[in-house]
C-alpha cells in the first residue's frame, strides 16, 4: 500500500503533461516568426516605395487656381453697351441650311479686346501641361432661362444655331460663334513669368451675363441662388499624372447705378466655386 501511494503523484504528474494539445515544435515557431517578420518588412517597403512616389508626386505637383473677375459695364440710354452701338443694322444674317449663320458682320475681332478674360494662375511647385477648359452644354440655356425670368422680352432675344448664334439688340442683330473648349500647352510654376494668364468668356456668356447684371431686379441672397457657369479645368504634371476640377462660377455685381434716362452702370463679378479638391 506504500508504495502504491508513493507512485501516486507521479502519476498524476504523468497525466497532465500528456493531457493537453501536442506541443509546438520549436522550428515551426522559427518560421512563424521569420515568416511574420519578412510580412511586416515587405509592408514597409511597400508604404516606403509608396511613399516615395507621393513625395517625388508632390515636388512636381502643379495647382491651376482661377481668380475672381470684376469689371464696370456701362450702357446707353437704350440699354446698349458701346460694343453693340459700333455694330451696323444693316448688315443681313442668313441661316445656311446646315444650321450656320452667314453674315457680315465682324463682331469677333470687336469683342476681343473689350469682353471678359478671367486670370488663372499657376500656384502649385511645378509646370503645368495640357491643360483643357470644358464648358458644361447646359450653361448656355440656363443663363437666358434667368435672363427671361426677369424679362420676358428677352425670349426672342437668342437664336441658337448649330455652330453659332444670333443676338439681337432692338435693330442691332449680333452674331457670334458657339461655346468652344479652351486649351492651353502649359503653365509654369508660382513666381516665374509664364505662372499666370487669362482666358477668354465664351461670347454667348459674356453677352447673356452682360444683360442680366443690367436687370434692376438682378440680385441674391441666402434664399436666392446667384446664376453660375459650370466648368471642368484638368491638366496635367510633368510626370503625366492628371488632375480635374469641377468649378462654379457665381455670377453677382457689386453695384448698380442708373440715370433718369436709363442709362447706368454696374459693376459685374464672376467668383469661382470649387467642388471637393
């Protein structure tokens, strides 16, 4: 009986050693570990190459602004500006039948020099290519839609062609081309001379923003939403990578002054609104 007790705990030492799960040998938890750290190297050279990309990205990285436009518009006791009083009534407009508009008119080369260029510069590190000014198609229709809200005379005061379109001003027609995309080979970076340049409104724009500021009634407020021009400007960086912005451009005026005769002035501004950048 003795010594049955004396082997007692022996056993039940025995019992616990082998009553739990087989060991881990000590080579697989090796490999665990040289397996987990080669993981964890090959993450961090990842994120380190990744890294590097953004940096070298970020040290080329161009950033295009456009900045806000203000110019005084004046007009006549019948409501013309002097563009439109230089332009002759006697010159015939005549639709093709392909939807263009003959005429004789050269108001082109007049508008030029006198109707709005916006500033647009370069702020970002680097140069800036290929960069391209799309207009949204709609813009067009929904400026004289607001323009008619305010004056329903002005229903008959656009034709829109194919490729062009005709304004008439009273005994003055106006023909001009279509809205057309704007680009531009490049742009260098902050502080150096080519950082900066401006692009020309489309004419249907300016002429339709023009008669709108010249509304009485034109105005807004927080319960009003100001007329915008919406527009996509992308370009490019030296490395090829491309970038695109969505931009509103809010049209408002910041005074507005007339005479007993009807004629006045206003001051017009065009302020840029970017989507998320």
């Amino acid at each position: 009986m003795k010594q049955k007790t004396k082997d007692l705990p022996l056993r039940k030492a025995h019992t616990r050693l082998n009553s739990g799960k087989n060991p881990i040998p000590l080579s697989d938890i090796i490999n665990i570990v040289i397996a987990t750290i080669s993981f964890l190297g090959i993450c961090f050279s990842a994120w380190s190459v990744y890294q590097m990309k953004e940096d070298r990205k970020s040290a080329f990285k161009p950033d295009i602004l456009i900045n806000p436009y203000e110019k005084k518009i004046s007009w006549n006791e019948d409501r013309l500006e002097e563009w439109v009083q230089t332009t002759s009534d006697e010159n015939p407009i005549i639709e093709n039948e392909d939807g263009t508009f003959s005429s004789s008119i050269t108001i082109q080369s007049i508008l030029k020099a006198s109707f709005d260029a916006l500033p647009i510069a370069n702020i970002g590190v680097g140069s800036a290519k290929n960069i391209s000014i799309t207009w949204d198609p709609g813009n067009t229709k929904r400026l004289l839609n607001k323009l008619i809200e305010y004056d329903s005379d002005y229903s008959n005061f656009c034709t829109i062609g194919d490729n062009a379109s005709v304004f008439s001003f009273y005994d003055h027609l106006v023909h001009v081309n279509n809205v057309t995309d704007s680009f531009y080979m490049y742009m260098l970076p902050a502080n150096e001379k080519n950082s900066e340049l401006s692009f020309s409104l489309p004419l249907p724009y300016s002429i339709i923003i023009h008669e709108l500021i010249k509304q009485p009634d034109f105005s807004f407020d927080n319960n009003t939403i100001s007329p915008s021009l919406f527009m996509n400007l992308s370009y490019e960086d030296i490395l090829g990578n491309q970038y695109s912005d969505l931009i509103a451009l809010k049209i408002t005026r910041s005074l507005y002054s007339t005479s007993s005769n009807g004629s006045g002035y206003a001051i017009l501004e065009i302020i840029p609104s970017y989507g998320k950048r």
